[in-house]
C-alpha cells in the first residue's frame, strides 16, 4: 500500500497541471491591426472646355458633370481639384478670367489660375459623390476657345 499513495498523489498533481495548463491556452486575446489603403475613381464628361466668346459683355459657358467615389479612412478628407493643361510647357491659352462654380454637395467656386490647381470639391469620408461644374471664360478677345484642363481626386 505504500506504493498507490505516492502514485495516486503524482497522478492527482499530473492531473492538475495538464488542467491549468488547458486553461491558460484556451483563454487568450489576439490584436489585430488591418491599414486599408484610400481608392479613388473619377470620370468627367470632358477635360476640354469648349468656349464660343461672342462679346466681351458676357462670359461664354462651359460644363463638366462628374461622378467622384473615394474609399477612405473614416473622417479623412477627400479633394477635388482642376487646374488648366499648359500646350507642351508653352503659355496657357487662355484669358486669366476663367472661373467655376460647382452644383451638387461638397463642390465649390473659384477662379482658374496658372499658379496652381483649385478646389472644386471636398468632402469628408468614403462614399460617391455626383455633380456638375459650370466654367465661365470672359475675354475681351472674340472667338472660339479651347483650353484643355485636369481633374484630380486624391484622398490621404
């Protein structure tokens, strides 16, 4: 009989520990950090205006209906920007009094400069956003005008 108490102690401790230890794996927490990248998509119905000045009293007309659509962080701002195309490095060929206003939610108004490009639009987050660009060239000068111009969305 001496020899079953030591061995039922061991097999009791052995038992114990292989159920602590079952316990200590099966309870855990894992951490896990995904970083989605932002997508943009942009079409527009022209990159080139088409202006017919007939006076120099009114301003000729021009629109570009677009459909914008980010997938970004939430919160993250995303841009819409338009700037004019130089004709191989050369001078921009139009009248410096190019100005847009924008319809449609997040889109804005300004003016076309050769400094840069201008916001057309902001918005904040993913989703897709419709809308139309309107252009107004005035130019004391009469006659048809075509000025080629880019359009950027870009979201951090």
């Amino acid at each position: 009989m001496r020899y079953l108490a030591p061995a039922g102690v061991v097999a009791g401790l052995l038992t114990l520990a292989v159920n602590a230890s079952a316990a200590e794996t099966a309870c855990g927490s894992v951490t896990v950090v995904a970083t989605l990248s932002s997508r943009t998509t942009l079409r527009v119905s022209a990159d080139l205006l088409q202006f017919d000045v007939t006076s120099s009293e009114s301003p000729a007309t021009a629109a570009v209906d677009f459909l914008a659509a980010a997938r970004t962080q939430a919160g993250a701002q995303v841009l819409l920007s338009i700037e004019p195309v130089r004709a191989s490095g050369g001078p921009l060929l139009f009248d410096p009094s190019l100005s847009f206003t924008g319809e449609g939610e997040g889109t804005t108004f300004g003016s076309l400069e050769v400094a840069g490009p201008a916001i057309a639009g902001r918005w904040t987050g993913s989703g897709v956003r419709r809308g139309r660009l309107l252009f107004a060239l005035r130019s004391a000068t009469t006659g048809t005008f075509s000025v080629p111009i880019r359009f950027v969305l870009s979201a951090p």
